[in-house]
C-alpha cells in the first residue's frame, strides 16, 4: 500500500514538492526558482512551460531522495500562486501568451473604470474588491493582446487556468481541465453563494464560458496523472490556492481562527464559518475550502510586498548577500531611528487598495544606517500585517487572541517580536512552517483515505515557540507608520 503523500507547492519564485508521511513528518522537499519577467515597468510574467518543467523535475527529485519509487505515493496534493492566469490552446497545449502573474498591473486603468461602473455588484458576488490582482482582467487583456485569440476563445478552442488547473492538464496528459473551489473564488468570475460560474460576470468582463474549467471541491480525486510522467498512475486528490491551504495546515478550522502566511506577500485569513459575511473594511471574503460538500469562507487582507522587501535590500541595494542576513544586521539598532520603509512596489493591498501608490522611505537623516533601513524594512511587514488585522477584528466585530505564522519569514524572531508588540496578541510559529504544502497533502489524504478525518490531523499540529507581546515604543511606530503610509500614497497623486 502506497505510504506517502506528494505536495506540489507550486509559489511564485519557486516550484517545490514535499513529501509527507502519515505522521505529517517532511520526509524529503526539493525545490528550483524559475525566471521572473518584467516586459514593462508594472508588468510581471512567468514562462508556464519553465513552471511545468520545474514542478515536475522537483517532484521527480523529492521521490528519488526519499529512496521512494513513484508507487509508493498515495495522492497528490497541489497548492499553487493564486490568480496567475495562463490560456493555451486546446489541441496543441501551448500557452498563447507568458502566464501574468498576480503582482502584475497592466490592468489598473480598466479595473479603474470598471470599479466605478461595476465594484459593487462584483463584490456582492464574488467577495472580491475590483483590482488587476485577480484573475479575469487578466484573462480579458489576453483575449484582446494576442493576435486571434479572441476569435480562437469564441470557437471555444482555448483554455484558461490559474496555475492549479495548468498543472492538472499537464499531469493528466490533457484529460483534464478543471480548478478547485478556492482558486475560482480568486477570478472575479465566481459567484461565492451560488458557487457557480457567473454568466453576468463573464459578460462584464468578455470572457468566454468555453475557456472555463469545472470547478470541483478542495479534497476529491481531480483525476490520476498519466503513466509516462510519473510513471505511475497516481490520484490527484487535493488542491486549494497557497492562503487556503495554509489556513487547513495551520489547522484553523474553527470560526475566528487566524493564520498569516509571510512569502513574497503576506496574507492574512480568518475563518469566518459557513457563511460569506461581505467586508465593510476593505477586505476580501473568500472561500476557505469545500469538503464534503461542505463550504467554509474566509476573511482575507493581502498584502503584496511581504517577504520580498527582504529580497529587495539583498538584490536592489546590496546591503545583504543573503536573506537570512536581514535579522543580525536590523539587530545591530535598538529602534528604526525614525526611518520608515512603505513597500508599496506593486501598489498597497488590503486595506488600503491603492494600485497606485510607489514604494516609499521616509525620515532619513545623515545619522541613517544600513541597519535602520533593515530594521525599517522588517516593521513595514509587521505593521502592514497589523493595518490588516485592525480592519479583519472590525468586520468580526472582536478581537483575535492569538495569530498563527507560516512562511519563510517566520524563521526571524525578530519580526516576530515586532509583529506581537504591534498587534498586542501573542503571535504563535509552528513546529512545520510548510503549512501550504502539508494543507494540500492534508487535503488529498483526506480525499484517498489517507487520514481518517480532520480531528485526526488536527493532533499533529505541534508548537515551536509562541511571542508575547511587549508594549514599549508600539503606539509611536504605528504613529509613524501612518504617516509614511499617507506619504506613499501623495507621492502617486497627480
């Protein structure tokens, strides 16, 4: 009987597999980054054959330094980059265009037309707020930019995924096309009460019905994946975009349970139950997941620039060789010496929504350092985070105990101090920080038997280290704060 479960945590600078035994213990990961393209100041793309080929080459590599053939893998659970769109073609498989990934722009003028003409009826209906983030004005620019791709969507010749289903077709040898719940509540196309396709959205936007996958639940066999590309025939069992399937890992499955995931952007759930309560603060309300017929929402506020402000002081100015690094350096100053870094490089997220508004540094003076910078740059995470709590406990209408923590950034304690002392609630890291990798796994063991239920998994989630608040210098940063917040969003003004 096979003994393990493959993940394919397919994110936005990297593809990775994990495998999982029954004890949710990591048994072996590989991972490999892939090309980032800027064509246009604002624009970013991926290659969607180069996501294909890296997925599957770590996954191929995971099995083989686990000693483990591909036979003695279970399911497949597949966590993925939300709202990245990809359209190919139908009979050859080819994409028409480079995937356009979440971060990109290229849609802000439309989305600003369509918010003032359309913004209310399309939260009304699918939770989200109009922006180029998700998934359908992407959709729409690529009909409208390739030579014939329109007329080819019409005759009902191309396909349209997020980064989820691209996968499904390609493991599947092209059998089959079709999302999960979660990934479609993320393209401005899907209705969250009806949790159908919605043919007045479609409209809204011109895109196609024919170019649409069926949507399926978050833990059921999607189909199994074609004997010449893992040389096996193994069931593809669960799938949920990257946030949900941290909310599961994290194991918040209770209303009021909240879990923030720190990548390149951070993200911030709540599960608010069995029912979608519309934010009035800015936020989205999105679907947490759907098992056994069962759908949970979620409360969510994104934030773009998260961990990759990180990566921004190592690549763009060079005050680091490597991430890790941040911490010791940010270290070396007791405060920020009134330095504030707003990451507003791809515009401000939740709550916010000001696709417009530039990067910013402000209060710097001869006696800034390096090191204030750092330490600047680690609070905008920590006090992005809090702007979007605040909003997330007025829409509950109470405040959280406590915050669960996932992501790469979880291993600086630092941040994580800043990030308690700025929310006043104790924030909580767990002992396996790839919860979206173990929530998909969860999610397909849960659909093959693999685990008997959810009160079973929920016993393996284990602390690692739990940091209480401490209040000294908290309402004078977020004094601060506020007022560099205020000053990248002038800086955009005409």
């Amino acid at each position: 009987m096979p003994q393990y479960i493959l993940s394919f945590d397919q994110g936005t600078t990297s593809s990775r597999a994990i495998i999982f035994d029954q004890a949710g213990s990591i048994i072996s990961i590989a991972q490999k980054e892939f090309t980032q393209l800027y064509p246009q100041p604002g624009w970013v793309e991926h290659d969607a054959g180069e996501i294909w080929g890296t997925q599957l080459a770590v996954a191929v590599e995971a099995v083989s330094k686990a000693g483990l053939k591909a036979t003695d893998i279970a399911a497949i659970g597949i966590t993925n980059q939300r709202e990245t769109t990809v359209v190919w073609d139908k009979e050859t498989g080819a994409p028409i265009h480079n995937a356009i990934v979440w971060q990109d722009r290229r849609t802000a003028g439309f989305c600003d037309e369509l918010k003032v003409r359309s913004g209310k009826l399309i939260q009304e209906k699918t939770g989200l707020i109009v922006d180029a983030y998700f998934s359908g004005t992407k959709i729409r620019w690529i009909l409208d930019n390739v030579a014939g791709a329109r007329k080819k969507a019409e005759e009902g010749k191309l396909a349209f995924g997020t980064i989820d289903t691209w996968l499904v077709w390609k493991l599947t040898g092209g059998k089959v096309h079709a999302t999960d719940i979660t990934n479609a509540s993320r393209t401005m196309l899907f209705n969250i009460h009806t949790c159908k396709w919605d043919e007045e959205l479609l409209q809204l936007l011109n895109v196609p019905a024919s170019m649409l996958p069926q949507v399926r639940s978050s833990s059921e066999v999607f189909g199994t994946t074609d004997a010449q590309i893992l040389a096996a025939q193994i069931p593809i069992a669960g799938i949920a975009g990257d946030q949900q399937a941290a909310l599961f890992g994290q194991m918040c499955t209770e209303p009021g349970m909240v879990k923030n995931t720190y990548g390149t952007g951070c993200f911030m759930l709540m599960n608010i139950g069995d029912k979608p309560i519309l934010s009035k603060n800015n936020l989205v309300t999105t679907i947490a997941w759907q098992i056994d017929g069962k759908v949970q929402y979620a409360l969510e506020g994104s934030i773009f620039i998260g961990g990759a402000v990180v990566q921004w002081l190592r690549d763009g100015l060079g005050i680091i060789t490597h991430s890790s690094e941040v911490e010791a350096l940010a270290k070396q100053v007791t405060d920020n010496g009134g330095v504030y870094l707003v990451p507003a490089f791809a515009g401000l997220g939740a709550p916010h929504w000001d696709q417009h508004a530039r990067g910013t540094i402000v209060g710097i003076t001869r006696g800034t350092s390096a090191a204030h910078i750092a330490r600047a740059a680690l609070e905008s995470i920590a006090l992005q985070t809090m702007d979007v709590l605040t909003a997330m406990q007025a829409d509950a209408g109470s405040p959280i105990k406590e915050l669960r923590v996932d992501g790469g950034a979880t291993a600086n304690d630092l941040l994580l101090q800043i990030q308690a002392n700025v929310l006043q609630a104790t924030v909580i890291r767990p002992q396996i920080t790839e919860t979206t990798a173990i929530g998909a796994a969860y999610l397909a063991g849960l659909a093959v038997g693999y685990w008997k239920n959810i009160d079973e998994i929920k016993k393996q989630w284990k602390l690692n280290k739990s940091f209480s608040p401490d209040t000294a210098h908290a309402s004078q940063l977020m004094k601060g704060w506020q007022k560099a917040i205020r000053a990248a969003k002038a800086y955009a003004e005409e």
